[in-house]
C-alpha cells in the first residue's frame, strides 16, 4: 500500500513561482537598462571631453576682438550630429565677463552675492537667466577676483533624459510583457492540480460517487475535497438505502401479488357469475405485477457501473426471432403485425440486459399502438455501426414528449393505455451501462415512433460484408 502523498501549500508554489520569475527578469531588465544607460553615459562624457576641448581651444586661439568665441554651428559638433552636453562658460573678474563662449549672457551667470555662500573656491548654483534656468558651477581663485563659471541649460539635461527614455521603453514595455507572460504560464502550471480536481469533480454522475482522492492535494483545497467527500458518502449511503428498499419491497411484493393472481384465478372458476368483476381484478393483479418486476429490474440495474457489464458476442436473428415469437399472440389479438429484418450477425452485450431492452421496446410498440398497426424490429448497419431500431406506424409522439419519454414514471396522457412508465427508462439504463445511443425519431413510412439503440464501433465484432445496400424504413437518428 503506497503512503499517502502529503499536502503541499498552493499559495506557496505560486508565490514561489511568480516570485522567482520576477527576481530572474528583473535581474534581466537591470541588466539591459545599465547596458544602455552605459552606453549613453560613455556618449554624455565623451561629449564633454569634447566640449571642453572646444572651450580649451577657444580659450588660447579662437577669441575675437570683442573676446567672444566664434561659433561655427551652435549646437552642433563638426560631424553634424547634435551635442548632448552643450556648455558655456565665463570669465569673471571683478565682476564683470572678460571671456565667455558665444551663447553665454554678456553678464555673470552668478553675481557675487550668491557667490559668496560657497564653498572656499568652488560651488554649484542654479540661476534663471532671460527665462532659462541653467547649472551653474563656480571656481575662484585664491584672491577671490577671478571666476570661470561653466553653465549648461537644464532643457538640454532634460533632452538626454528624453534620449535615454526612449532607448529603454521599448525593453523595459518588452521585459513587463514577457514578465506577464511567465507569470502566466506559471500559474497556470501552478494551478494545474486545481483544475484536475474540478475535472474529477465535475465527471462525478449517479452512478460513480466514489471519493476523491485527498492524497497529493494542495493545502488550501483539501478542506473543499473533504467536505465534498462527506457530501458524496452521505448521497452514496441515502442512495443506497432507497435502493435496497426498492429492491426488498418489490421483491417482497411479488410472492403476494402472485398468491392474489392465482386466488382470483380459483375465485373465477368458483364464480362463473363474477367472471367479468374478477377478470378486471386480474387485470389489476397483472399489472401491478409488472410494475414491481420493473421496479425490481431497476433496483438491480441502478448499482451497476459500465465496467460491471461484461459483453461478449450476441448472434442478433435468433434474438429477434425469439421475442417477435413470444409476442406474436398478443399482436394477433389485436390485428398488429410483427417483423424482423437483421442485416448484422452479432454485436457485443450482455445477452440478457440486451434482451431486457429489446423486449420493453416490442412491448412499448404494442401496448401505445392502436389495433392493426405494424411493428418492425430491425437491425442493420449504419456508416460502420450497428443500429437496432424498433418502430411502428402508430400516433407518434410529438417532439417536446419525445424528451420526456425516458423520464420514469413519465406516460404519454390521452393514450387510453395502461403502462408503468419504466419500460423506456429500463431501456435508457441498459443502453448507458454498454454506452448505446438511445434516440427517438419517426416510425414507418415517417409515421409513428422509432426507437434506436445505436451500437458504439466497437460493439459490432463481426467482420462480414455488408450486404447490398436496399431501401429500409428511415430509423431516428
């Protein structure tokens, strides 16, 4: 007996999951995002080298006799491409700009009052100049008269925040993408148990409530799987109980009813003058017979699974032949004709809830049927399979009964005919026990009520030749 497998938390696996999946593209998307802001960091230097190479240059070869740098494309390095860090920068002395690159104001970036609360040579300042505010950084002399101040605009620190934004939207929108994705896939992954247990679940019938099983299950859906559990063994045993006592009632109603059958039977002898009275009552008797023998053939049938029935090969003429024999005499009573066209060998059942099904169908036919109807028992092939169909060319039943006919204790009103409402749900029974489609559909000549048991493939074992097709009554599909 293998252990049983312990619970595990479902919570923890996800969280596990989503958790480990967002620490490794996280690690990722920083990965992508330090390459490229390197990138563009390396970019950002290498244009200040630049830049102070220019400033360099012009502060020994390129001042004009005003002291302004002359400036061949603002903006702009020799290549054409646009600058990234476009600085400016004065020399102050006294107060007053001696040199300063051609887009610097004509005045100090930072007048020495807000000089003075630096440090001793150096310091940054943030001054609005004509509306723009710039970064400003101040270095002094010793003596405190000189000052170079170096000033960018921020609208142009801002533009390279913009040219980083759009170099990393697209992998960072990527990378949340893909993290969805995983995520994703692994709660599904996660969840996986879940579903198969709603599977188990949901494909519980009447017929199959065994329990679930609790063994490997998550921790947080073991309580729901044993209360279900407790819910299936009370249905199981209530299902149970109203079958045994189905089963006991009807069996211990059939000593009696037969001892009544037989006593009415003496009483008519005894009584000539009674037979009338007496022959109704028997009427009764038998039908109150056959109600407990359906009652009883149910109460067997409910128990049963499709792997208790064991099929095995049915030679289908002599069947047929046998119940159109027995139910010959009742037929000419009453002016009906009974046929039988089998167009297959064998099929696979077991031979006697087969012919439990077959004879409550001859038996429907005869007893709704009005007196000279014709009844056809027929089995052919039918694209590979076997189809039985019982039909007759009686009133029919409309469409909207047609779904009701199964129900039990369900009769047709305005029939005139006495019946238990079994017969059909005895059939529908054995039919799901061999996994027969049970369809209803016109009769003869499109007239009437057809009956058809339809065979699954592997339910026809004869291998011969079909014979050559001929025109036959159309059964219900």
């Amino acid at each position: 007996m293998t252990a049983e497998a312990p619970p595990w938390s479902l919570r923890r696996r996800l969280l596990t999951a989503i958790v480990s999946a967002s620490i490794v593209l996280w690690l990722a998307s920083l990965g992508i995002v330090t390459a490229i802001s390197w990138q563009e960091t390396n970019e950002v230097f290498d244009d200040a080298l630049e830049e102070a190479g220019g400033m360099i240059m012009a502060a020994t070869t390129d001042w004009d006799e005003r002291g302004l740098l002359a400036r061949l494309q603002p903006g702009r390095h020799s290549d054409g491409k646009t600058r990234k860090v476009d600085m400016h920068y004065q020399v102050v002395v006294d107060g007053r700009v001696l040199r300063r690159t051609g887009d610097a104001p004509a005045r100090p970036f930072v007048s020495a009052p807000f000089v003075s609360g630096f440090d001793d040579d150096h310091g940054f300042a943030d001054p609005t100049i004509d509306g723009e505010r710039w970064r400003v950084f101040v270095v002094r002399d010793a003596a405190r008269r000189a000052e170079v101040q170096v000033g960018q605009r921020y609208d142009e620190r801002y533009d390279i925040l913009e040219e980083l934004a759009e170099s990393l939207w697209l992998p960072v929108l990527g990378m949340l993408v893909l993290l969805a994705l995983v995520c994703w896939l692994l709660a599904g992954r996660v969840l996986q148990p879940l579903r198969r247990t709603a599977a188990a679940i949901a494909a519980k019938t009447p017929d199959d409530l065994a329990l679930v099983p609790t063994s490997g299950q998550a921790r947080e859906i073991l309580p729901i799987v044993k209360a279900l559990n407790g819910v299936l063994g009370r249905l199981d045993g209530a299902l149970q109980a109203e079958r045994r006592f189905t089963a006991d009632a009807a069996h211990e109603l059939r000593t009696p009813l037969a001892g009544l059958h037989m006593h009415v039977q003496l009483l008519q002898r005894q009584h000539p003058e009674l037979v009338q009275p007496l022959r109704k009552l028997r009427q009764d008797t038998a039908r109150m017979t056959a109600l407990v023998d359906s009652l009883l053939t149910l109460a067997r049938l409910d128990p049963l699974a499709r792997e208790h029935v064991r099929p095995q090969p049915v030679a289908l003429l002599p069947l047929l032949e046998r119940l159109r024999a027995d139910h010959e005499h009742a037929a000419a009573e009453r002016g009906m004709h009974v046929t039988v066209r089998c167009e297959v060998d064998a099929v696979d059942a077991d031979p006697a809830l087969l012919e439990i099904a077959l004879r409550n169908l001859v038996d429907n036919a005869l007893r709704y049927c009005p007196d000279g109807c014709r009844i056809a028992v027929i089995a052919v092939r039918i694209d590979g399979r076997v189809r039985i169909a019982v039909q007759d060319d009686g009133a029919g039943v409309d469409a909207a009964t047609r779904q009701r006919l199964t129900e039990r204790f369900f009769r047709v009103l305005g029939q005139g005919r006495e019946g238990s409402g079994l017969g059909l749900s005895i059939v529908k029974r054995i039919a799901d026990l061999h996994g027969i489609a049970l369809g209803f559909g016109p009769g003869l000549d499109g007239r009437g009520l057809g009956v058809t048991l339809d065979f699954p493939a592997a339910a026809a074992p004869d291998s011969a030749p079909e014979p050559a097709p001929e025109p036959a009554p159309d059964p219900a599909p």
